[in-house]
C-alpha cells in the first residue's frame, strides 16, 4: 500500500441527475488516504450516487473525479485497488459462501488462497461451505465484505454495511471496518444512520438532498454541538417575566416543554437560577443539556439553512 | 487475522488503462508476466467466475434435464407419431425422412425449437440474476472494461450450450435405433454416412441454439428481466413470424426463426443452407453487438 496517494478520493462539481431530479449537485470533495471516512445523510440525500460514480458503475452529468490518483473516466485504471460492498449482499444464494466468493477470486484474477484468508477476516472459515441461502443476515454482511477485501484493496467502500444487522451484528462490522483500517485501508462507510459509524470514523462527510453540508475531521463537527440550559418556573403564570429576565441579560431563549431553553453553557446553570431567584421566581426544573452527534447530524441535515453554518462545506 | 496479498496476484494499471500482470522477485524486481495477453486471461477468469455460479443443480442441473428429455420425447414423436403431430420441427418429417440416411437424426431436428427455447430462457436466466441478486454490481466495479464480461459470460454459456447440444444429440441418435425398431421404420440407410450425418445435424443443432441463446441474452440485457426475456423472445418467434407468414410468407424467409430452421435442417426449400448459415452468424452477431453496447454504455443502477 505504498503506493496510495495521500488524497484518496477528490471530486470537483461532481453532479448527476436523473431526469429532473438533480441527485448529487456539485459535490467537491477531498478525502484523506488512510482510516475510516464516514459518509452520512439521510436515505436518498445521494450517497449511493456518489458512491456509484465513484466506482465507474455510473457516470455523471457534470463534474470530475479522482480515485487514489486516477480520473473516474477510467475506472480500469484503478479497480484492481478498490473493493466495494454496494448496496445489499449480492450472492447467489443456492451455492455456499465459498464458492461466491472463489467466483469473485476467478473474475479478479486473485488466487485461491486468498480466499482462505478473507473468510478467515471476516470469521466465516467454519460456515463457507454452507449454503448463502442458509446465512443470517449478519453473515451475509459478512461475506460480502470478505468479497470486498478479496483484491486486498488500498480504498475499501462499504454502503450500508450494517443494514439490517442486529446491534451485535453492528458492533461486529463496526470492529472489523477499524481493523481494516488500520492495516493502512482507506475504508469509506456510508450510512444513514451518523450513531453506527460515529464509534469508528476518523473523518466525517455530512450530504443533504445531494448536496455537502459538512466534511472534515470527526472531532470537527463535535466542536458544532450546541449547548443549553433548560429551565421551567414552579408558576406558570410567571414564564413571561422569566422570559424578560432572560432576555434582559442578553440570553437567547426558546420555548421548550413548558419552560425555556436557554442557548448557553451548562455551566452558566447556576447563574441562571440566580438570575430567576433575583426576580422572585422559582425554579422547578434546571437541566444543563449537550447535544449528542446524532443530534448535530440531525439538525444539520433537517436544516435547509445548514450549509450556511458549516465552516468546512463546500 | 493477515488481510495481505501475495505480491504475485497484484495487478496494476498502465497508463492505457490495460491491467498489467506483475511478479516480484525475492529481491523484490517486477519482471513482466508472460503467456496469453491480460485481457484473454481475465476473459478466461470471468468464464471461470461464471462456471463457478452456474454450475449449480437449479441452473445447469435443471436445464440440462429438460434439455435431455426434450430431446428424447422429439425422438419418439418423430418415431412414434411420425408426421401426424403438430409441426415441431424444421425436420419434423413423413416415414419417408426417418427411412432416409437422415432419419437418425430426425428426432433430434424435431427438438430443434424445444431445445432453442430453453437455451434462450437459460441464457435469459444467466444474465438476468446478475441483475436481481445485484452480482452485476461488483462485477462491474472488478472489471469496469465491461464487454470482458460479456464475452467471458458469452464463453460460459457457449461451452454449456455446446454440452446440451451433445447431450442432446447422444440422447437422440442411441434412442433412434430403438424406436425405428419398434415403430417398424427400417433403418438399412442409416449406415451410410452415419458420423457424418450426426456431427452435420449436431453443428447445425448448436449454431441454432447458439443463435437462440444470444437472442435470449440480447433480451435480457436491454430489459433485464428473465420473464421479458423469455416470453419476447418466444413470443415473437414461435407467435409473431407465425402470424406474419400468414399474412406474407415471403417476409419470415428471412426472419430469425426462419433461418434458424433452415440451419437445423441443412436448407429447406425457401432458404438454402448456405444462406441460411451466414444469416444465422449474422443475427447472433448482431445480437453480440448490441448487448454489448448496451452493457458498456448503460449505467449500473440496479
């Protein structure tokens, strides 16, 4: 893997549009070599599109590519360095996972032997002469990666990996991507689910309806977290004047099941509480609150405004 | 738990976009690999890769049963019915064609559209499923250079259609002397010529199926659907050129199922075998072409 660039994937007003339907609008990209990149959005915001015309499977409107230094105008020039899990598991079903995946190993041109080793990664040794058709889900998931990894690849793009699995099933896939990771992969993972591939990314792509709403570091969009205070009088009849202390001081407030959320930091909890008690009203609810991940990645992507609060978007 | 590769398997891209075939010494010195070029070797692959999933009881099991008692139920209704069945055949003949040095073979010429049918719905079935199990997918990311995969398919299912055919032709030729014997069809003009007359009647047999074959994966390609595939392509050339050579004769002379019966009967009256041969190459050249193009340009979206 000496060879992989240090960008692994770059696209530049990358677009492709069905008819009038626009699926992925301009999309530019630069994507680290080396760990795990999540690709996050909600169904349908173009992910497998993207994923799609990076693979040489489609080819788009607009826009151009790179993938680990090659145009995705010729995705011969590359394909013998990428492996990819798209969409659902695609095996026959009425032959064992074995002969899938030897299947894979003839039209690539891998030897044997390896797949030995790739069942071996993905813990299917003793079930590969089984049926697919017998397979649970899990492991269906599981031998579609090892089909994946077969060309022992440098960029490693796995959609939806986790779809349908069980949360061990999950935490199994999520530990498996990390490892290939860190074997010096570039593993993309789409998702849209951001809590499934939060434990293993390094970098994070946030897109929406097509469009990029965040990609940078994972750490990056935590830093977006907001933070509040939520607070509620004993008296109802005195969240008015609550409201005008509050506001008085300067806070932003929104109402919130039958207090306020006050955009500020928890710790400012105490002070807020001093400034209720200051005009005579008295708390019954004060609770400092972060947003999780989740949260940010579904305000972000619930928010038709969100690019415009992303620093790092495009 | 070693995810790693031999640097032997390790291919690499040229410039052109050929994949080049490495091996690394023990110092570590790529030298270039020799013997066929890249692309046959990975058609060859892809026909393995294709071997491997179709070699299966519900694909190659199945359709070389039903092929192997088409053959033999032609063969008895060749004997047994002799010319009072339906036309089935471009051969289906009067006691006087299974008396003839040809009769060997009759019932096998009487399978012809039988065996071209289920050829057409297995080739149908073979592209198909790529489609409905999603293998098309990363197949056509493992090899963008798609027309490989469409003649490494083309390969697979050419070597299994010239199996059925023999099959098929074995079958019918050890049946014969059987039924001509209860049947009472002398069979003293059967001896002349006899290998010739069967390797004759097994070419023309398998360039039909061939054809019909080509047209099933036509089909299926462009609509990919197995169902579409194989009631279009049955219905057009058991119902549709039926119909048209109501209306006009002369026009189905020249339409594939036509053809496809002058092959198997080594030229009929309205299309001599020559003609008939080359049109035939024509048709299934022409279906190549187009499932090819339509392969490499269409996007992947299933």
């Amino acid at each position: 893997m000496d060879h992989t660039p240090a960008v692994a994937v770059r696209t530049q007003g990358l677009s492709r549009s069905f008819g009038d339907i626009v699926a992925v609008k301009e999309l530019d990209l630069e994507l680290p070599a080396h760990g795990v990149i999540g690709f996050v959005g909600p169904n349908g915001s173009g992910k497998s599109t993207t994923i799609r015309m990076l693979l040489g499977l489609i080819k788009p409107t607009d826009g151009q590519a790179e993938v680990l230094g090659q145009s995705i105008s010729h995705p011969e020039r590359y394909a013998d360095r990428v492996g990819a899990l798209i969409e659902n598991p695609a095996f026959v079903p009425d032959i064992t996972g074995r002969a899938n995946v030897e299947a894979m190993a003839l039209l690539r041109g891998v030897p044997m032997s390896r797949v030995d080793e790739v069942l071996e990664i993905v813990d299917l040794t003793d079930r590969s002469d089984s049926k697919v058709s017998d397979y649970s889900l899990g492991m269906k998931q599981r031998l579609a990666i090892a089909i994946a990894i077969l060309p022992d690849p440098e960029l490693l793009v796995l959609d939806e990996p986790t779809n349908g699995l069980d949360p061990a099933g999950i935490v199994e896939v999520r530990e498996l991507i990390r490892q290939l990771a860190d074997e010096g992969r570039t593993v993309i993972v789409s998702s849209h689910l951001l809590s499934e591939i939060e434990a293993a990314a390094d970098h994070l792509i946030v897109i929406r309806s097509g469009e990029l709403l965040f990609v940078g570091p994972l750490a990056e969009l935590l830093e977006q977290e907001q933070r509040y205070v939520d607070v509620e009088p004993e008296d109802q009849a005195q969240l008015e004047r609550l409201a005008e202390c509050y506001r008085a001081e300067g806070l932003d407030i929104e109402p919130e099941n039958g207090g306020y959320r006050v955009l500020a930091d928890p710790a400012e909890a105490g002070r807020l509480n001093g400034i209720a008690a200051d005009a005579g009203i008295l708390l019954r609810r004060v609770v400092p609150r972060s947003e999780t991940l989740e949260d940010v990645f579904l305000r972000m992507t619930a928010d038709p405004d969100g690019p415009a609060h992303l620093s790092r978007a495009a | 738990m070693n995810a790693t590769i031999t640097t032997e398997a390790r291919t690499h891209a040229d410039s052109q976009g050929e994949v080049m075939t490495t091996r690394t010494t023990t110092t570590g010195a790529p030298v270039a690999g020799g013997g066929p070029s890249p692309a046959l070797k990975r058609i060859v692959g892809i026909a393995r890769s294709e071997t491997k999933r179709l070699a299966r009881w519900t694909f190659a099991g199945v359709g070389l049963g039903v092929i192997a008692f088409f053959a033999l139920l032609a063969t008895v209704v060749a004997f047994v019915a002799g010319n009072t069945g339906p036309r089935m055949g471009a051969m289906a003949g009067s006691s006087v064609d299974l008396e003839s040095s040809l009769g060997i073979v009759a019932g096998l010429a009487m399978a012809a559209d039988l065996i071209g049918i289920v050829i057409l719905a297995l080739w149908a079935a073979a592209v198909s499923s790529d489609y409905s199990t999603g293998w098309v997918r990363i197949t056509v990311q493992a090899e963008p250079r798609r027309w490989r995969l469409v003649a490494g398919k083309l390969l697979t299912l050419t070597v299994f259609t010239l199996i059925a055919t023999t099959i098929a032709t074995v079958i019918s030729v050890v049946a014969a002397p059987l039924l001509a014997n209860a049947a009472g069809v002398s069979t003293a003009a059967w001896s002349a010529g006899t290998v010739g007359t069967i390797a004759s009647a097994w070419f023309n047999l398998a360039v039909a199926v061939l054809v019909w074959g080509t047209i099933g994966f036509t089909i299926a390609i462009v609509t990919r659907s197995a169902i579409v595939a194989i009631a279009g392509g049955i219905g057009y050339l058991m119902v549709f050129e039926g119909l048209l050579g109501m209306v006009a004769d002369e026009l189905t002379t020249y339409l594939p199922g036509s053809i496809l019966d002058a092959v198997v009967a080594g030229g009929n009256a309205t299309l001599a075998y020559g003609p008939a041969l080359a049109l035939a190459a024509l048709f299934g050249a022409a279906a190549i072409g187009i499932s090819t193009l339509v392969f490499s340009r269409r996007d992947v979206t299933s």
